[in-house]
C-alpha cells in the first residue's frame, strides 16, 4: 500500500510535559484519518509536528518521498531547511482558527500561496483560485474580506487556500471546534466532497457523525500515545480500552 504520510518514533515535549511520547503512524493514500482524544492527549501537537509547524524532539516524518529526520543529530542546514519547505507544501494545514490573512480578500487568500510559494503566473493563480472558491461554493465572494464572512465561510476559504497549494495530504486541526453549531455542517459537507474526491486528509475532531461516515480509520489518543484505532465501525461500538468508552460516552 502506498502510504503518504509515515511518522515513526515522534516525541515532543514542551519543558518538562512530555505531550508526544513516540507516535507511529502511516496514512494511505486516499484514507481518511481521523484523531480523536481528549483535551490534552497531544491531537493538534501531532499534526503540527506532521508538517514540522512544531519541531519533534525526535523520530522521523515522511511524507511523498520527502523525509525529515528530528532529534538533536539532526543536521540543520539549507538542504534540511528546503526539505522541510517543500514537505510543508505538500502537508497543507487547515486551522481552528482559520488563519486567513485580514487584509486580502478570499482570493487574495486562496492565490497567496500558488503567486508566492509556487510561483505561478497571476493569471493562472486567479483563475485556479476562482475554481477553488467555486468548489467550496464561494464564488459570489470573491472580492470580500475575511471581517465579512462568516466563521464557516473562512473555514472553506482556508480550505481552498490549502486545495490551491495542491497538497499531497490536508491536515485539519479541529476545522468546526471554533464555529457555532450551524455553521458546522457546511465545512463538513466541503471537507465530505474533498474525501469522495479522494483526498488524503487527516482530521483533529470531535465529530462523532463526521467520524462515523467519512472516515476510514479512527485513532484514539490518550497522554501522548495512541490508544487503539480501527474502522469507525469497530471503533465506535465496540472500542477496546474503557479510556475510550468513557471519552466516548462525553462526545456521543
Ligand atoms: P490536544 O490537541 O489533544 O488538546 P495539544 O497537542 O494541543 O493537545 O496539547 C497537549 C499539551 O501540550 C497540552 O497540555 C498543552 O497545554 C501543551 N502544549 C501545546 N502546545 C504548547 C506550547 N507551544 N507550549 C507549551 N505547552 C504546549
């Protein structure tokens, strides 16, 4: 099976909490994962460390043929610096919190990337940036700020920002978990077509009924480690660890 994404051995601590303690993890190409576990586990600390927004103390992250060793023997020169760049091009992120840059419009946002990070001509880079919005059902706000979209509109502009970068996987770190409940479901329904269209996509969430239908493979984590993981049919009925059934019995 081709695997996209391979972290071996990922420990991270922040002085003396330790939050990752030697994760293991592939993802297929194609699959969707989703993570769950309680506040504090180390979700959003391990797919930051994914794309090396957060360093590892160490272990080694993979990602299409572009591999980054971490650790304090690992080399810091250009060369590393540049591997990371363009693992970091092919690991898009979409954030809680959307991270959308205030002073461009949707556009502006979806196009940073392919004008300054690809270097596409700017034609080429509206034009994909007006399918992109298109996709995620935002073509009439094409010239709007940030400040006058909704919280589910900026979610799905940072979604087509990361589609425009053509990534190989989207990391999604609690994409609805800052969003009023009915805006919810339009950011799922867009993150539901990009997996029918075969996205590889790692997903920080607590959506139970999300999890239920698109995922492949849930992992659960507790304190630093995952736990157990399955198809989310076996996870959700019939989960191994009473950690999980408990967690389980908050977020159902
Ligand atoms: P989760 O996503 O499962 O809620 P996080 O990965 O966000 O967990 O955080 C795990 C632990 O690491 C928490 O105790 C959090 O406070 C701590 N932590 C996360 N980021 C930092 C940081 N940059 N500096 C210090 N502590 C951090």
């Amino acid at each position: 099976m081709s695997h996209v994404v391979t972290v071996t051995g990922v420990s991270k601590s922040f002085g003396s909490l330790a939050v990752l303690k030697g994760v293991d993890l592939d993802v297929a190409r194609g699959e969707v994962l989703v993570i769950m576990g309680p506040s504090g586990s180390g979700k959003t600390t391990l797919v930051r460390c994914i794309n090396l927004l957060e360093e590892p103390d160490a272990g080694h992250i993979h990602i299409c043929g572009q591999s980054i060793s971490c650790g304090p023997n690992a080399r810091r020169n250009r060369a590393r610096a540049k591997a990371v760049r363009q693992l970091r091009n092919r690991a898009a992120m979409v954030f809680q919190h959307f991270n959308l840059f205030p002073h461009m419009t949707a556009l502006g946002n979806v196009i940073e990337g392919p004008l300054s990070v690809r270097g596409m001509p700017k034609a080429d880079a509206v034009a994909l940036g007006e399918r992109l919005l298109e996709r995620v059902g935002l073509a009439d706000k094409r010239d709007v700020y940030p400040a006058r979209l909704s919280g589910g509109q900026k979610q799905r502009v940072a979604i087509a920002r990361a589609l425009a970068m053509e990534p190989e996987v989207i990391l999604f770190d609690e994409p609805t978990s800052a969003l009023d409940p009915e805006l919810h479901a339009e950011v799922l329904r867009t993150m539901r077509s990009l997996a029918e269209d075969g996205m590889t996509m790692v997903v920080v969430t607590h959506e139970v009924a999300f999890a239920r239908e698109v995922a492949d493979r849930v992992i659960f984590m507790d304190d630093g480690r995952i736990l157990e993981q399955g198809p989310p049919a076996q996870f959700f009925s019939r989960p191994a660890h009473e950690r999980t059934r408990s967690f389980l019995r908050l977020v159902q």
